[in-house]
C-alpha cells in the first residue's frame, strides 16, 4: 500500500512539473493547476485513480483466486507467496483487497449516485416550482433525515436481504435528503438571477428552463456533493458487511474480511485486522481529500453539505 | 410533529417488509419450526392483526405514554429502553466535548496558517479521523490494549455512583474514538468558516488598528464563525445518538445503538419502533436547540419574522 | 548417640509434619468459600431462564445454576456415561421391569427459591409437558425435546417423593437424556412463561437480577439441598456480543471463564501465550459441523449425487481449514476417544472423503457422471448459510472443494429468521449446519436428527431400514450388541450421505487458574451448574 501511494505520489509530481503554463485551459492544465493549488486534492484523486484502477485491473493484478481456499497456508504472515498474508480459510489477502476495492467502489459510487441523482432531481424541482411542492417535499425529507444513516441501511437491509443491489438501495436511501437540500439551495440561488427571469420571459418551458438554464448551473455543488458522500457510502458499506447484513459471500468485501474471524486471529495474524481497515481507510481518506479540495475549487460558499 | 408522523409510519411499514417476525427467531433458538404453535404465538403477540391495526394500536399505546410490550423479553418496552438511554446519552455529550475541543483549535489553527505545512499536517490528521472505520478504530484500539498491557476498560456498565473513576475510565476510551472521528467534521466547518470571517472588513480593521492578533482571531473572527459550527455540532451530535452501534457493541457499552441493533435482528417491533422515535425526537431537538442557539448567536435571526 | 538418633528422628518427623502440611493443599486443596465468578455469555439468553423451550447453549449455560435435575452427570468427571450419572433431586433411582420402568426416590426437604416445597408433582408436571402428554396441565411454547420421550408411555407420581416413568418398551438411554442439562425439573406452581422473565429453581444459586442485553447475577441459594454447596457467593454472565472483545476481556482478567464451545485452538494458544495463568481444557463439545443435502427434491434425492459431493469433501482438509486443526474427523457419533460410540479408525476410514483426496474426488466424478452430471452439463447447486462466521467459513471451504470436482456451487446469504421455516418446508438445495447433541447418547441424537418425520430431520432422509435399526439399538440391553449396531448405523448414514459429518469441534475451554472444580465435559449442555466451583484466591 505504502509503496502504491509512493508511485502515486511521484506520478503527480511528474505531473505538476510537466504541466506548461498555457493561456488556453486544456484538460491537462487543469489538472495540473488543480495539483499545484490543491496538493491534498491530489493526493486524494490519485488514491481514488489507484481505486478505480484496482478495480477495473483486478483480475491481472491480483496473484491468487480470491474465493479460493487452501488448507495448507492458513493464517500465512506477508511473504513472497502471499504479500499480504492469508487468512484463515487460507485465502490470499491481497487477491482479496484488489478484489474488495470492487465491491467497495461499485457500491460506493452507485449508490451516491443513485441518491444524488434522485434527491437532485427532488431538490431541482422542489426549489424551482416553490410552494406547496416545495413544502411536501422537505417535510417528507425531514424525515428520511431524523433517521440516523446507518440505522436506516440497517432496516433497509434487513428488509430488503442481502444482495449487491439491495445494499446499494439500502445505503443511497439517507443520501437523498442530503443531496435534494444542496440542490435546492443552489438552485434558489441561481432561480433569482437575470438570465433565467429573461429566459422565463421570453416564453421558455418550464421543464425547458429547469433542465437547459439551471441544471447546468448546478453541475459545480453536485459535483462536490457526490465526492463528499462518496467516502461515507464505502463506510457505510463496510460497516454493513462488518455486521453481516452487506454484500453476501463470496464477493471479498472490505467490511467483512474485518468481521467476526479477524478479531479471532488478531494476535497470531495482525496482518488480518490491518490490512483492510487500512485499505478501507485510504479509499475514504482519498474520497474526502478529493471532496474537500474539489468543494474549495469549484463552491467556495457551500458548507457542510 | 408531523415529521415524527412520517417517521413513525416509515419505520412501522419497513420493520414489517422484513422477512421473518419474532416468532421465526423463537422456533430459531428451538432449531424447528410448528407452524401450528407459530399461528397461536402470534396470536397471542397481536401479529395476525392486519398492519394497519397494529400501527394504530401503536399509536395509541404511544399517546397514553404506554409504550407497548418488548415481544423478546415480556416486559414493558420502556422499562427495557430507559437503561440504556443514559449511556448512550453520556457517550454522545463526551464524544461531542471532545470534538468541539479537539477540532475547534485545529480548524482555526488551520484557517490563519492556511496552506502552510502545518495546514497540511492538521488537515490530514483530521481527514485520517473521518476515514478511519469507527467499529475498526475500536477493534484496533481493544486489542492493542489486551495485548500490550493486558488491560481493557470494564466490560459492563458501572455506573458514576458506584465507582466515578472506572466510569470515567470506561467511557473516556470509546469517546476518544468517536470525539477523534467528529472533530473531522467539526476543524473543516471551522476552518472554512474562519477562512472567510478573516477576509471580512471588520477583521482587517481590527487588525489595523493594532489589536493583537491572537485577540481578534480567537476573539471576534471566532465569534463570528461559531453560526455554521453550531450546526454542524447539533446534526454530529444527534447522529452520535443512534449511530454508535459498533462502537457500542466493540466496548461492550449496554446502550440504544447495540440494542436497536439486536431488537432489529430479533424483530422485536415494540422496542425498535420506539428506540427509533426517540432517535428521531433526540435529532428534533437537537435541531431545535440549534435553531436557538442561532437566534442567541445572531441578532440578525429572529423568530415570528 | 541416642540423643542424636532422637534428634534426627524428631528432625525427620518435623519434616515429614511439615511435608504434609505444605503439601495437603496442593494435593487435595480443601476448597474454599466465597467470591464471585465472573463468566463469559456470547449473547442475551434467549427466551430467558426456559431451558425447555430452546436448544441453545446461550440458554442451557447462564439457566442451569438455577435448576436442578432429576439426574445429572457428576460434574468433576469429563468424561460422560451411565455410570458417573449421580442424583440431584433423586436420591436414588432403580430400573424395573427389565428396564420398562424408571423409578425415582426423591429427596425430602427440597424446597424452591421461592419457599415453596418440591415434590413428584413438580417432577411430573415437567415431563409431561415436555412430552405433551394429553392430560400435561401446561404448555410449553417451544418444545425442541419432544422426541427423547416419545418412548414414555405415562409418568405417575404414587407419593410426593416416588416418581414412576413407565415406558413403551425397554429403552436404557431414558436416564442419559433425562442427566443432560437440557432435562431440569420446572415448578409446578409457577406458569411456564415466567421462566422466560425469570426463575424459580431449585438449584445452588437463584437469581438476583437480569439486566436486559447486559448480564445475569445470581446469589447464593443458602438452602440448597447440598449441605456445604455451593461454595461461590455468587456468579455473574456477562454479555458481550463481539468475539474480540470477549476474549480480550478474559485474557485480561476481567472474566474468569469462558463459554462452552467458543475457544477455537487459534484462539487458545493466542491467550495462554500471552497469560500463563489461564489454562486450557481440550473436551469434545458433541456438536459437529455437517452438511445438510435435502434429500426430498432433485438432485439430492439421488443417493449418488449425495455421496458424490460427500466423496468431493476432504475431511482432514476441512479440520485444517475450518478449524486451524482444532477439531477431530468423525462420523454420526462423536468420535473416539472424546464420545463413546464413534467408529473404530478402519471403519472412518473406509468412508467416503476420508481416503486419497485425489482418489475420492475421482470417485465423486465418476458417481456424478452416472447421475448425468458432467463437464456439459455441470451440477449447480444453491447453498443456503446464515451470515454467521462459522457458517460462512465452512460454506466458503465446501464450495472450494466442489469446484473440485465440477460442481458449481453458489452461496445464498439468508437471514436467522428465514432459515427454519425453509428447511422445515425443506425449500432449499443444500446448507451448512452445525449439529449439537445434549448426552453423547444415540437415541438422543438418532431420533432428533435422522427420525422420519421429525421435526429437525432438515434433511427429510428417510430410511425404514434405518429406523429399524435405530428403534433395535434402544432397546438393546447388551452393552456389546448395541454398539455394534450403532456402528452399522453410522456406516449407513455416511455410505447414503444422509448428512455427511464433515468434522466435529473440540472445545479449547479456558478458565483462569484461579478457577476450582470446573471441569468442561464431553457435551457443552451438561456442566453449568456451577455447585462445586470455588474459587482460590
């Protein structure tokens, strides 16, 4: 892990250095403007890069079957056969994590988006028709909010059953109230300009002026939303497969290789416990540096969200 | 009041499309099933009634204050929650004591040394609390205890007028966890919020007039900036409240997230319904107590306008 | 020189005075009295104090110290048989009738906790209602039990301290059921719910509190029946849900025993490296981990495809993987020498996934493809587990061992809730299960778990040849003849892959110390009465 960091770290460099000063901002400048700015948002999108990376290469990256159990090597400390160990069942830790950093992210980013786009689309309409939809909107969000997050995956998941998409159902239900509040404020915001009083004017469609004038305008706080949730959704995830109510076996989940087995095998086999909290912990810091460095570039006024 | 409502209807329709009832978890513990003496069980508990019954008797029960009965213990569904409310309660106070402490200083340190290293450095130190998995925190936190000192906190709840240093000790480990995790949010708030009250008119002059620094920045910028981190201190605190289910069940605490955990599991209705309405009255308040605390703050607010 | 002869002899004397009295408390070690045991309890008790009415070790443990049997094993001796059952609330029994009828003298005196005196009524009560007799004057809700006394034609009670059991037909085993600490006697005057809220016994501790989800403290019973017993002032289960946390609590003092059946072999040695003092106990728990294959629907009603994915298995395998080496390979009894009944070594070893695991897994290849399965048309099949850790760890093993031999199996993550009702309307291909079993006695496991017809024969594996032979061992008197039976029997159950036995836990029980007169048996349901433990400190 230390050492992928390392090569991340040092591609970025590669990249900062590389990038000339241009007049005209090409893709790349801005990457490399946001890295001189934004050094911790680097870091963070580079760990998020090395995640999805991971993700999608798990296959060729990983050295052993993930679900494959072998009697022979269990509780194998890191070496050349298993570099991060094995664990009980005698299963390769590090296959597992390459593996893990797929469930952690299709579940992360789904379901984020999943609430994101349905709670925007609340909070798009709720701010821009006012009134009465307004009202019955934030009343019924009101309450999806007073249900503490993990409590609400907690009955969502019980009631649903474990399953991939029903874990992501289950954990993008608390990010709908969140993500409609953000929208809506922006969106009242950007309803009292001129421009869209001038396109309200000239005749233009509601659905028109929602969808063409303001939803593009709210690109920049959904953005920075959905990074922020982001770190939170693959918490939640692993918190629910730590309980075993997340993603079944044998998919290798983050939270579950932390569960029950590795508290048993702690001090014989700390590499158990150790491993995956950190990898569960570098996907959520890499989410949150991002997030926070992306919400100062593109929305210095919004807060908290 | 109308949000509990919703709340309460949400939570009642969702406990009963989870497969299984208290019943299933009975004949579970007898390793078989009767479907006969399943019926009759039932019966006796009220759940062949049709749902809309049951809520309206919970409704009922709810209004003259008689909260039902526990259906896995056989006693009143109040006398098994109050226990566990003070712990909980406590846990939420101390942990919030420790990340206004911990992320106030931090998140101000930060916003006048902003984008030094030592912006970084605290920046990170926080992010790493926020990342880190809560239940994880814990796990490594017991066992590197039993193993470097052989030594870990009680395992059941001593109250403070039976021995007040071992409840001290008890509770000062997992809230120095949770406070860790919380100051995260509590130092980004902060330091946003300074980084713009120190850009503002009044604080430059202030400064030209030749006040000492450290008096304007944690005097009057500080002030100043306390609105936003109100906030985000009473919504940190209401999810403490019903969101400490691992850190609970990691430190043995008897308190309402390990519970409603359990009772969820159980499909003990009576006592999750309502372990989930003081949850969410707890978060009502808390918004409430905040919404005051903004008017105290801020003349500029006023209720009645 | 007589001077010196004396002085030498007194010398001698001394020491040997002195060698006695260094040495009778190490030897012998009269127990001392008082203080509080401090006790492991993995999860709340389920449905409280009412043994009867679960088939748990999270009930039968933090329960027994309340109640009392008719009979009991003795509690110093590990090992379990007819001959080290002693009288609790029975003085003395006797067989008659060439063991047709089991008759109790009980003790005199015996009062509940609540003041109340016991007599054959109380005994009376209890048995029939377990065994639903028509004219039992209570319920119970759950009733798990009901089997071991179907055999008991009536009970009578001719005086209040004289209890007759009169059976159907001979059936020995009666009084190893009746010594499991899943048989204790309920009073009469108490309504059966209230051992779901609380107790009213008449064992050494009574209970003082139950504090929900968090622990049970008992006090001493100063009349109890043993005059000098018990010598603990008192007990406390403490519930601690997560397994680390459990064992960092006993590893740091702050529990002096474990809970029966949860010290895995990692796990012991983890903490006695790390504290000396906590000493281990290797005892047979009588739970084995088998696999359940619903013999009522395809593919498993087909013998061969059962004994395919039975051959596919590699039992040692499975002791390593599962269980880091902390479990014994064995077949439908426990195995020697932890259980009387279990097979001679030859015999287990002729059995399906016990030989070459190459040679096995061809033999599973062939038999499959007989039943028509094959690399073209490979058999899938859907295993149902609980997203319980040991559930999860043997499912994930098993599935590796099938893809072994071309059988794809998929893991269905159900919840506790769901799992009984599908394998009483056996809607489901195969599972993972866990098999406890009260006395390591055959007619307590053969009619629970292979019985046509009931209610936790998961499996609907249903042999008439089977239950001949089940229904013959009962009532066999010659302790040679049953055996060879049972052992015919075994070999049956393994050969039609009714259930195949994959392995059966040992249980690595620790205990500091400091801890006297505890003693784990061959069982974990029959050693939680606590009346002998003391504590030296």
């Amino acid at each position: 892990m230390a050492t992928d960091r390392v090569a991340a770290d040092a591609r970025l460099e590669v990249l900062t250095v590389a990038a000339p000063p241009v007049r005209r901002a090409s893709a790349l400048a801005v990457v490399a403007r946001f890295c001189r700015k934004k050094p911790l948002g680097a870091v963070g999108g580079a760990l998020m890069l090395l995640m999805v990376v991971t993700a999608i290469l798990a296959e060729p990256l990983s050295t052993h079957d993930p679900i494959a159990t072998d009697a022979a090597h269990t509780l194998a400390p890191p070496g050349p056969e298993h570099w991060l160990g094995s664990d009980h069942l005698g299963r390769d830790i590090y296959s597992r994590i390459i593996h893990g950093s797929r469930v952690s992210l299709v579940v992360g980013v789904l379901s984020t988006l999943l609430g994101s786009v349905l709670g925007g689309l609340i909070g798009l309409l709720s701010a821009y028709f006012g009134g009465k939809t307004d009202l019955i909107s934030q009343r019924l969000l009101d309450i999806l909010q007073g249900l503490p997050l993990l409590v609400l995956a907690l009955v969502m998941s019980a009631a649903l059953g474990p399953s991939l998409p029903n874990v992501i159902i289950a954990i993008s239900i608390p990010i709908i109230p969140r993500a409609a509040r953000v929208i809506r404020a922006s969106v009242l915001a950007i309803r009292e300009m001129q421009y869209i009083e001038a396109a309200r004017a000239l005749g233009v469609g509601h659905f028109r002026t929602a969808f063409r004038h303001i939803l593009p305008n709210t690109i920049g706080p959904f953005i920075v939303l959905t990074t922020a949730q982001l770190g939170s959704a693959i918490l939640v995830e692993a918190a629910l497969s730590f309980l075993g109510l997340g993603v079944p076996e044998p998919y290798p989940s983050w939270g579950r290789m932390l569960s029950v087995s590795a508290a048993e095998y702690a001090a014989k086999a700390p590499h158990l416990v150790l491993f995956p909290g950190i990898a569960i912990s570098l996907a959520v810091f890499g989410s949150n540096l991002l997030g926070d460095a992306l919400r100062d570039t593109l929305d210095p006024r919004l807060r908290g969200a | 009041m109308l949000t509990l409502f919703g709340m309460s209807v949400v939570i009642f329709l969702l406990l009963r499309l989870a497969p299984g009832n208290i019943v299933d978890i009975l004949f579970a513990t007898g390793g078989y099933v009767s479907e006969a003496d399943k019926q009759a069980i039932m019966k006796e508990l009220g759940l062949d009634r049709p749902i809309w019954r049951q809520y309206v008797d919970w409704l009922g029960e709810i209004f003259t204050g008689n909260l039902g009965k526990s259906y896995r213990y056989d006693l009143p569904a109040w006398e098994v929650i109050r226990p566990l409310v003070p712990v909980t309660v406590e846990l939420a106070i101390l942990s919030t004591i420790i990340a206004v402490l911990l992320g106030v200083p931090t998140g101000v340190v930060s916003a006048v040394r902003q984008d030094t290293a030592l912006d970084y450095a605290l920046r990170v130190f926080s992010l790493a609390g926020l990342s880190m998995p809560s239940f994880w925190l814990g796990m490594v936190i017991i066992l590197a205890l039993v193993a470097w000192a052989g030594w870990i906190p009680p395992v059941t709840y001593v109250s403070p007028t039976t021995d007040f240093k071992i409840h001290a000790v008890q509770f000062l480990l997992p809230a120095l966890a949770v406070g860790y995790r919380s100051s995260a949010l509590i130092t980004r708030i902060t330091r946003s919020a300074m980084l713009e009250v120190l850009r503002e008119d009044y604080i430059r002059t202030a400064w030209a007039k030749g006040q000492r620094g450290q008096a304007v920045i944690w005097g009057h910028a500080l002030k100043n900036a306390m609105l936003p981190v109100i906030t985000v201190i009473g919504i940190e605190f209401a999810f403490l409240i019903g969101g400490l289910v691992v850190t609970e069940t990691v430190f043995n605490l008897p308190g309402v997230a390990r519970f409603l955990v359990q009772a969820i599991l159980w499909r003990d209705y009576p006592v999750v319904q309502n372990l989930v309405m003081f949850i969410a009255i707890v978060v009502v308040l808390s918004n409430l107590a905040v919404d005051l605390l903004y008017g105290w703050l801020d003349p500029r607010v006023r209720y009645g306008d | 020189m007589s001077r010196t002869r004396v002085a030498v002899a007194l010398l001698v004397l001394a020491l040997a005075v002195g060698l006695v009295a260094v040495s009778t408390p190490a030897i012998g070690q009269a127990p001392k009295s008082g203080g509080v045991l401090n006790i492991m309890q993995r999860e709340d008790l389920p449905q409280g104090f009412s043994i009867h009415e679960t088939a748990t070790i999270s009930t039968v443990w933090p329960a027994m110290p309340c109640l009392s049997n008719l009979v009991i094993f003795d509690p110093l001796k590990q090992q379990e048989s007819m001959d080290t059952i002693i009288g609790e609330l029975a003085e003395k029994w006797s067989w008659q009738d060439n063991y047709r009828n089991l008759v109790f003298f009980l003790r005199k005196n015996v009062t509940w906790h609540d003041g109340q005196p016991f007599t054959s009524k109380d005994v009376k009560y209890t048995f029939d209602m377990v065994r639903e007799a028509p004219d039992a004057t209570a319920k119970l809700r759950i009733n798990p039990r009901k089997d071991w006394y179907a055999n008991v034609e009536a009970i009578e009670a001719p005086d209040p301290h004289t209890v007759v059991f009169r059976l159907k037909r001979p059936q020995p085993s009666l009084l190893m059921m009746l010594a499991s600490g899943y048989s204790p006697v309920y009073a009469a005057h108490v309504p059966v719910a209230n051992y779901r809220t609380g107790c009213v016994g008449t064992g050494p501790f009574k209970v003082k509190e139950w504090k929900r989800g968090e622990s049970v403290e008992y006090v001493k019973n100063t009349d109890y029946f043993i005059k000098g017993r018990p010598y603990l002032d008192g007990l406390r289960y403490l519930v601690i849900a997560e397994r680390g946390t459990r064992f960092a609590a006993l590893q740091s003092g702050r529990l002096d025993v474990a809970f029966p059946g949860e010290g895995t072999k990692t796990i012991a040695e983890q903490v006695t490296k790390a504290e000396p003092r906590i000493k281990v106990t290797i005892a047979n728990q009588n739970v084995n981990d088998n696999l359940l294959l619903n013999a009522t629907r395809p593919p498993f009603n087909d013998v061969r495809v059962r004994r395919a994915i039975s051959l596919a298995i590699d039992r040692r395998a499975a002791v390593q993987a599962v269980h880091q080496g902390g479990a014994v390979v064995g077949a439908a009894m426990a195995p020697r020498p932890y259980g009387t009944w279990g097979l001679l070594e030859k015999d287990l070893n002729s059995l399906p996934g016990y030989g070459k695991p190459a040679e096995e897994k061809a033999r599973a290849r062939k038999l499959l493809a007989e039943a028509g399965f094959g690399p073209q048309n490979p058999l899938r099949i859907e295993m149902a587990t609980r997203a319980i850790a040991i559930y999860l760890d043997f499912a994930s093993f098993v599935i590796n061992e099938l893809k072994q031999v071309g059988v794809e199996a998929t893991l269905k993550q159900i919840e506790t809730a769901q799992w009984h009702p599908l394998a009483t309307r056996k809607e489901y291909e195969a599972a993972p299960n866990l098999t406890g079993i009260g006395p390591d006695d055959p007619d307590a496991n053969f009619y629970e778990n292979y019985a046509c017809g009931s209610p936790r024969n998961y499996t609907g594996y249903c042999s008439e040849e089977v239950m001949k032979l089940i229904d013959a061992q009962s009532q066999e008197l010659d302790a040679k003849k049953r055996l060879a039976l049972v052992w015919q029997i075994q070999k049956k159950l393994e050969e039609d892959a009714a259930r195949p036995m994959i392995d059966w836990r040992l249980d690595y029980f620790m205990r500091w110390d400091h801890v006297k007169n505890l003693v784990p048996h061959q069982s974990i349901y029959n050693y939680g009465r606590m009346q002998e433990v003391w504590l030296d400190k």
